[in-house]
C-alpha cells in the first residue's frame, strides 16, 4: 500500500505530464509568453506576437492608438462616476494599461522604461519637496495640499528651459 507521500508524489507527476501535453498541444500565436512576465512587458509581447499576423493597428498612423487611450480613460471615468464595483474599475485601469502599452509600441518605446523613468523623476522631485518641508522646519501634516503643491511646482520650475517646455502640460502633481 502507497503512503501519502507517494500518493502525492505520483500526484505531482500525473499533473506535470498533463502541463507538459498541454504546453505541446498549444498551437496559439500567444503560447510560450510566460505567465511569470511582469504585466507590462507580458502586456508588449502579446501585442508584438499579435501584430504578426496583422492583428495590429495601422502602422505610422498613432491618432487611433490616441483615441483608444482616451476612449479606455474615459471608461475609467465612467466606472468611477458611476461607483462602479472594484473589480470593474480594475478592468478599465486595465484596459487603459494595455491601451497606453500599444501606444507605446507604436511610437517605440519601451513601456517599463517609460515608467521607470517616471517614476525616478517623481522621487528625484519628491525628495526636492522633502527637503523644503525639512528646510521650512515644519511637518508634513502642517502643510494641506495646496501649499505642497506649490513647492511641487517650485521644484519643476526649477529644472532647465527644455523641461519646463515639456511639463507645461503636465498636471502639477506629475
């Protein structure tokens, strides 16, 4: 008689070989993405997989890839005026996201760049807005929203002539 162990031993074999049949059985264009990607970089690689058999938005064209970034943001909009649930509003998030990352292949850039490089910009910033709270020798919690944001803008207008250019249109809190 097999003991536990050995049960769940062949358990796990049996399991394997059906992965194992199933990865081989996958004839989709999107077999062999791995789901370990990070979403963003998954999110690129299925529409680089599709837009080889021509399931692709027209190429040099990207005011279409505009629109459906903005259509996707105002579902966002929507599901969040209307209280939609959660769930929901994780879908159209999501949907912005994969919008904005066929955007992004569209125009060549690489999408986990971009937000990396957002993301080091807004903690260089933050860090400068840091200091000025520090420098003023107050607390945070002395300061309401509209007083850090305007040391927020201080610190963009602080960067050179090329960036202020560029962040006009930003929104003063990115």
């Amino acid at each position: 008689m097999e003991g536990s162990a050995d049960v769940l031993a062949n358990w796990e074999k049996i399991k394997a070989t059906e992965k194992d049949i199933q990865k081989r059985e996958d004839t989709s264009i999107l077999a062999g993405i791995p789901e370990s990607l990070p979403p963003l970089l998954k999110a690129y690689r299925i529409q680089a997989k599709v837009a080889h058999v021509g399931f692709d938005w027209e190429q040099g064209n990207v005011l279409p890839l505009q629109e459906k970034v903005k259509e996707e943001l105002q579902e966002v909009s929507d599901a969040l005026s209307l209280k939609e649930s959660q769930e929901r509003v994780e879908e159209e998030i999501g949907d912005l996201f994969f919008a904005v990352v066929n955007l992004s292949r569209h125009v060549g850039v690489n999408p986990d760049v971009a937000l990396q490089r957002a993301n080091k910009k807004f903690e260089f910033r933050f860090r400068q807005v840091e200091n000025m709270v520090h420098e003023a020798g107050k607390e945070w919690n002395d300061y309401n929203l509209e007083e850090l944001d305007r040391f927020w803008r201080e610190v963009k207008g602080s960067n050179s002539a090329t960036d202020k250019n560029k962040e006009a249109s930003d929104s003063s809190l990115l």
